[in-house]
C-alpha cells in the first residue's frame, strides 16, 4: 500500500528524513506505527493510520463523509474530506459518532464547530 507522508519527522531505512509530499511503499500487512499522523494512504481511499500497540485500528473511511480522526494524547477531531471540522474533543465525546444518521452528524459538527 502506498502513502503520501504528511507531517516532518518520517525517516526512512538509510536514517534520512523523507519529505513531505513524498509517497512510500508499504507492504501489505506491515506495521505502519511509524507512519501515525504523519501519512494518508496514497489514491482514492484513505486510511486513518494508528498505532497498533496502543489497540489502534486501520480503518478506511470515505474521503467525502465525516470521520473521527486521532490527534494523539487522548484529543480527536472530526473531518470532512480530511480538513478538521470540529475543535479538539475527548474520546468520550466523540464515542458513537460513526453510528449517526447524516444529518445527526451534521448536527454535531455544528454544535462543535472549530472557533474561527
């Protein structure tokens, strides 16, 4: 699987640091803990990549439709096609939030809009 690295502090094999922007190649079914936001899958899809050990899950959403993101250290953020709709929220406030209706979540993300 291919990722586009989208943060600074990726290095590859040789030590060197890879720059953002730059895709790279993963096998299928290698640990991806050291891409954890810093890289979305490269191509139609995206891929939320979390690190396992921490009981992380890959999980492919939808480009177009809302999904919670993991900012790390306990922060979570709702998306929109990968650009952050919300503020920063807790886990517990964000629990549930795949099981909404559309609307609902529209409703939510209004209700928890980022300050501008």
């Amino acid at each position: 699987m291919r990722f586009e690295i989208t943060a600074r502090g990726v290095y590859g094999r040789d030590g060197k640091p890879i720059p953002v922007g730059q895709t790279v190649e993963v096998k299928d079914g290698a640990s991806t803990a050291w891409l954890a936001n810093k890289a979305r899958a490269a191509g139609g899809q995206q891929v939320a990549v979390t690190n396992p050990a921490v009981g992380g899950v890959q999980q492919a959403t939808s480009g177009e439709g809302y999904a919670v993101a993991n900012k790390g250290r306990g922060w979570f953020v709702v998306t929109k096609g990968g650009a952050e709709v919300t503020k920063s929220l807790r886990k517990e406030d964000v629990d549930g939030f795949d099981e909404l209706s559309d609307e609902d979540k529209a409703a939510y993300v209004e209700a928890h809009k980022a300050e501008a």
